[in-house]
C-alpha cells in the first residue's frame, strides 16, 4: 500500500511517528509498502507490527492440524516385569 494513500486516508500523524519504527518481532524496519490494506495498517498503528508478522500471527486459524492420535494402550509390562536376576 502507498504511504500517499495511507496519509490520504488520515493516518498523516501516524506515518510521520512511526516512520522510523521498527518491528517489534522481526525487527526489520517498516516497510508501509507492505500493508495489503487499511486494516494491516490500523493493526501496525496499535501493536507496530510489520505486514510479514502480522501474517504470521493471524494466520492460525488457516492451520487445521486434525492430525489422528494413533493412541497405544500398551500399559502390560511385559518381559519388563521380571526381575529374575536380581538375587
Ligand atoms: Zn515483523
């Protein structure tokens, strides 16, 4: 997204206080070109995190690990049990 919009769109004092913010999880300084949209920026506005980290935490949803359990119920101790050497 272009930072003319963004500051167009009434986020001028926010632009000028963040611009030489960096992010707090990667690091990485800023880039407003990464912002997909308004919401991305308002995120950033409150919690200074980057476009690319963003993702990564409200991604989380699109992870369904409905994996199966291939549960063991082998609790018979077995040879484990004996303990015929010791005499
Ligand atoms: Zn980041």
């Amino acid at each position: 997204m272009n930072e003319d919009i963004m500051r167009n769109a009434g986020f001028n004092d926010e632009m000028d206080n963040v611009n030489s913010n960096k992010c707090p999880f990667c690091g990485k300084k800023i880039n407003f070109d990464d912002f997909e949209d308004e919401l991305s920026l308002k995120e950033f506005i409150q919690s200074g995190i980057c476009q690319h980290c963003q993702n990564d935490v409200f991604s989380e949803d699109n992870e369904s690990d409905d994996r199966e359990y291939n549960i063991n119920e082998d609790d018979d101790p077995g040879i484990w049990g004996y303990d015929g050497d010791n005499w």
